[in-house]
C-alpha cells in the first residue's frame, strides 16, 4: 500500500456544541483532497483530538471519511491507544468500515519498555490484514520507539512505514535499515525538507490544512532534483511550520490550525476541553503569519 507523499493528519470539525459538524468535515475532506494536493488523510489520529472522540464518533468519522473521499485519497484510522486489547478491537471495527489503513501511536503514559512495544504493536498488527503506519511521538507519549524495535516491526508483513517525530538522525537509521517498500514519514513539517533527503517518503502534516498545495510542490521539486527551488519553497513556509505550534510560544496541536483554517475561509470550529481556543495575542500571531 503507497499513501503518497503528502499525508494530512486531519481535524476533527466541532459544531458550536462541539459535537461533530458534519458539513464542516465533508467541506475539509474536498479541500484537503483538491485543493490542497493530500494523497492520503489521516482521521482520527492527535490532530483530530482523538482522546476526546468517542468509539461510536471514531468509527462514524472512518465512514464518513471513505464515503466522502470515495477513492480520491487514502483513509488512515487512528485507532492506536495505550490498551492493546482495546486497539485491537478498534483495529477490528475500523477495518469494518472501509478504511485503507491504520495509525498506531506509541503506547502512552504506561512507559513499556522496547519489548513490551514491540509486542504491543505486533499484536495490533497481527490482528487486522490492513497495513500498519507507526507513529513515534515522545514528545507526546514519553516513551520511543528505538531504532532497531521499528526495523523490528518493518519485518511483519503488514508493518509498512512509521510517522517519525525524534530526528533526523533516527530516521536515517530507519531508512537505511528498512526492507524494500517500507516508508518513512516526517511527522514534523518542519524538517521535512532534511528527512527527505536522509530517505524518507513523505510527511504527515499538520500545516498541510493550509499550505498543502505549496509542500506537495516542494517534496516534487526536491524528487525532481531542483533542490534549491525546494529550498526556497521550505524558506517560504519555515515560519508557517513553526508558528502554528509556536505562536507566540508554544501552544498544543490543532489549537493553531484549527483557527488557521477559520482564517483561510474553512472554518472547523473549536477545541474539546481539555484544550482551550486560541488566545487573543495567539490569534493576532496567527494571523501575521498569512498576511
């Protein structure tokens, strides 16, 4: 399975209730998809407010998802969490609803050590025949998957490619140690320039809501060898990368980028608690970085 170069991991829409607008999604579905350039979407994944989203709204936003995308791009479930059984039976009811694939977050807050990892991703895999992409996020879960646990994972046969967020560095090691076919995925806009070059596929973006379109044309110019035309490109949104998780300091996913999109005439709506809206001076910051 190829998800392409350019993957957006999704937010969730909220109505003034903040219950699930389901215009607003079916609207963000086309724009990331035609206009934007995404080949595949992630739904359900930390941009969409996952911890917040219940069972019965995770399994109607994946078909929702395949039905309004219908076959335009690929469907990515989140359907990872820090409870093995319970991603496995996620994992069951997702693979119920059409979607093309699954996002498995790195088991939070429990801390397993490299084995219990690597038995709890092999689990969830063994259990569906959808492929698998791993998403390695310390920053979120304060455990990480090391280097040789995901080459590890990259030999079971429906493991095929993790969403990076530790370096450059790390993602190298993947990408050089890797069997043929399996992907390496910027999860950080900002470096998705570099890891490219180290051998990464692509990236799962966040900025992608807003400044798709121009990354999709930079990851091309990069592949086509204009390497300094993809360079200019990367100057040109650099601030855009940063400053939607810094604005003015940091502020946690998809606050920025949901208010963003208001800017950008997509509007999604707020946060659940326990995120709260931007800030006044936030949105001032955000707004700068369109102008």
């Amino acid at each position: 399975m190829d998800f392409g170069r350019l993957i957006t991991a999704m937010v969730t829409p909220f109505n003034e209730q903040l219950e699930i607008d389901w215009d607003a999604t079916g609207r963000l579905i086309d724009e990331l998809i035609e206009v934007q350039k995404s080949d595949s979407l992630v739904v359900c994944g930390t941009t969409g407010e996952s911890p917040t989203l219940t069972e019965e709204e995770k399994l109607e936003l994946f078909r929702f998802a395949v039905r309004r995308a219908a076959g335009r791009a690929k469907i990515i479930a989140g359907t990872g969490s820090n409870d093995t059984a319970h991603s496995i039976h996620l994992s069951k009811l997702a693979e119920q609803t059409g979607v093309d694939g699954l996002l498995l977050v790195a088991p939070y807050y429990n801390k397993p050590n490299q084995e219990g990892l690597y038995r709890h991703f092999k689990a969830i895999a063994e259990s569906t025949s959808l492929p698998v992409v791993l998403y390695n996020v310390p920053g979120r879960t304060v455990v990480s998957l090391s280097s040789e646990t995901t080459l590890r994972l990259a030999e079971l046969p429906n493991v095929v490619a993790t969403k990076e967020c530790v370096s450059v560095e790390q993602a190298t090691e993947i990408a050089a140690g890797a069997p043929d076919g399996f992907r390496v995925y910027s999860g950080d806009d900002a470096i998705t320039l570099p890891m490219l070059a180290v051998g990464a596929h692509g990236v799962v973006s966040v900025a992608s809501h807003v400044v798709g379109s121009e990354m999709k044309a930079m990851i091309e110019a990069y592949l086509d060898g204009r390497v300094a035309e993809a360079a200019r490109i990367n100057a040109r949104l650099f601030p855009i990368f940063n400053g939607l998780f810094k604005c003015p300091h940091p502020v946690p996913n998809p606050v920025a980028v949901k208010y963003a999109l208001g800017l950008k005439g997509q509007p999604v709506g707020g946060v659940r608690l326990p995120l709260v809206d931007a800030s006044e001076p936030e949105r001032a910051f955000i707004e700068k970085l369109f102008v």
